[in-house]
C-alpha cells in the first residue's frame, strides 16, 4: 500500500534525522571494522538518539523555506546554528565540515550567499546533499519546470558547496526524490532520474562531470557488491551509497542499517539513505524505536509539520 503524500514529506524529514541518529555512533569507524563489530547490518543497535549537522542543516533550511524561497534568508539560518547553536539538539553547533564552516563565516562577513560557498576540487564534500531535502520536497511542490527547480537546487547547495560536481549530486538525488513523490516505484524513479540527469547535465559548466557519476548513470548502482562500495564524506561516494542501499533494501531499517555497516561517513550517509528511504515508505516505515529515541523530537516535530503545512497549502 502506498504512503500519502504528507506520510512521505513527514517520513522524508524524520528519516534524515533518524539515519544521522543511527549512524553518528558510528562516524569514522572503517568498513573492516564494523564488519569486526557486527556480524551483518541486522546487528547494529541504534545506540543514541544524538543528531549533528546534517539534521540541523535540514532543519534550517525547512524551518527557513517554511516562509517560502530565499536564500538570504537559509544563510541567515546557518549562520544562527553556526554561531548560536539554533536548530541543534544541545543548543551548540557541532560535527560541521570544513566546507561548511569557511563558508558560513564568509556570509557572516557579508559575502553573498551565492558567493560564498566553495569552488574547488576539495569542496566535493557530501555538506549540500545531506541537507537539500527540503528543497527538493519545495521546488517540486512549488515550481512548474524542469530547469526552475534544478537551478533551485543547486542554489540552495551554492550556500555552502557551489562545485559542479557537488551541484549535480543534489540534482541527482532530487530527480530521484520527485519520482517517488509521482508515485513511481523506486526503480522506476532511479531509471527516470538517471536519464533526465544525462540530458540536463549534458552541457556546461557539467559536462566534465558526468564521468564522475558514472556508476550511478549507467542505471546499476544496486548490483555492485558492498565491497565496491564506500561510506565516505565525498559527495560521489555518497550518492552512490544511498542510492546502493535504498534500491536494495525492503524497507527503511534495512536501508538505513545497510548504509551504515559501510561506515567512515555513517552519520551522513545515513541521513541522505534517510531520506530518501522516509521519503518512499512513509512515516510509519520507520521503526518507532527508533524515533522514541531521538532528542529535541518536539523542535524536529515542530519545524517538519510546519514545513510540510506550507508546502502542502495552495497547491
């Protein structure tokens, strides 16, 4: 049976911050050694219900885009997590990458939001991807075209990384998540992103780019084994393993815990498979255990359900 719409924006949110919560007791800790851990992904515990960046990014963004599009008004949002702990489960910003941070302080120096985030080669960070969600859920509820909702995308992902590469792994992922919200099945969806992404990206400034995703374009990433596939903060890998493991898996948990046996990354990666995976199963695909556990679920609660209200009026 297939989830409403308000279940899957509901479940998509919260399933960022639960797959942060799960996989942040296990950020940095080496593939070899998790298998050392764990006998399989079905043994891992969720052992907190502590969330970083990732869900706090979300949040702001939604909490920001709630009032409609402006990314003044998102970097404004970052900054106040940044520096003010807003939009954290302790009242303090922590977990933030390098990307993220020379990024937020450039804005709060005054450098243009478009203008602040990183250029370079090394600012291929998973940073805009794990937080995008809101976006995507925005620009498909709220724009007509193709090409609008895309440039949406890859400006909200410029705040903090403006790459090209980093700007198609969003688009990517977007394309993905506004099939499932048509009602596609997941394979459906992925085949639909992959060949709408060749189209788009085809020119510049992402032509060169393409090469990078070439696993993910050739529309197989769930048949590559768990050994060819990796966990880390790198916006390629991170895609590839999100997506490796939602086309995979039967049902969120599975997701989520396959992601996160990949470790290095487990917090982010675990966030973006969240996502996604919320996003095609609903709310009540996650496991009630698991969304007991998380902290400050009245902020998280309070900023979703807004959100989603206003996404969801005067469609």
């Amino acid at each position: 049976m297939k989830s409403s719409l308000r279940s899957r924006l509901v479940g998509g949110l919260w399933g960022v911050v639960v797959g942060d919560a799960f996989g942040l007791s296990f950020q940095f800790v080496s593939k070899s050694r998790m298998r050392e851990m764990f006998r399989s992904p079905w043994d891992i515990k969720m052992m907190s219900g502590l969330w970083s960046d990732d869900s706090s990014l979300t949040l702001a963004t939604a909490h920001a885009l709630t009032e409609g599009y402006d990314v003044e008004r998102i970097a404004k949002n970052f900054v106040e997590w940044y520096y003010n702990g807003k939009f954290t489960p302790r009242g303090y910003a922590f977990d933030e990458g390098y990307t993220t941070s020379r990024a937020i302080e450039r804005i709060a120096k005054g450098v243009e939001p478009l203008q602040a985030g990183g250029r370079g080669e090394w600012d291929n960070g998973n940073g805009s991807l794990m937080r995008i969600l809101p976006a995507v859920y925005y620009a498909y509820f709220k724009l007509d075209s193709l090409e609008e909702r895309l440039n949406l995308i890859h400006e909200v992902s410029m705040i903090t990384h403006a790459h090209p590469r980093a700007l198609m792994g969003c688009g990517i992922y977007a394309l993905t998540v506004w099939g499932i919200l048509e009602g596609l099945e997941k394979f459906e969806a992925y085949e639909r992103a992959i060949e709408t992404a060749k189209e788009f990206y085809s020119k510049e400034p992402f032509k060169e780019e393409l090469k990078r995703y070439r696993r993910v374009l050739e529309g197989r990433i769930h048949e590559y084994h768990r050994e060819e596939i990796r966990g880390s903060g790198y916006v390629v890998h991170t895609l590839e393993a999100s997506l490796w493991a939602f086309l995979r898996s039967e049902s969120y948990e599975e997701a989520v815990r396959e992601v996160v046996f990949l470790g290095e990354d487990a917090d982010t990666t675990g966030a973006v498979t969240g996502g996604l995976a919320g996003t095609y199963y609903g709310i009540k695909g996650i496991p009630r255990e698991w969304l007991i556990k998380v902290e400050n679920k009245e902020l998280v609660g309070w900023i979703i359900e807004g959100f989603v209200n206003h996404i969801l009026s005067k469609r």
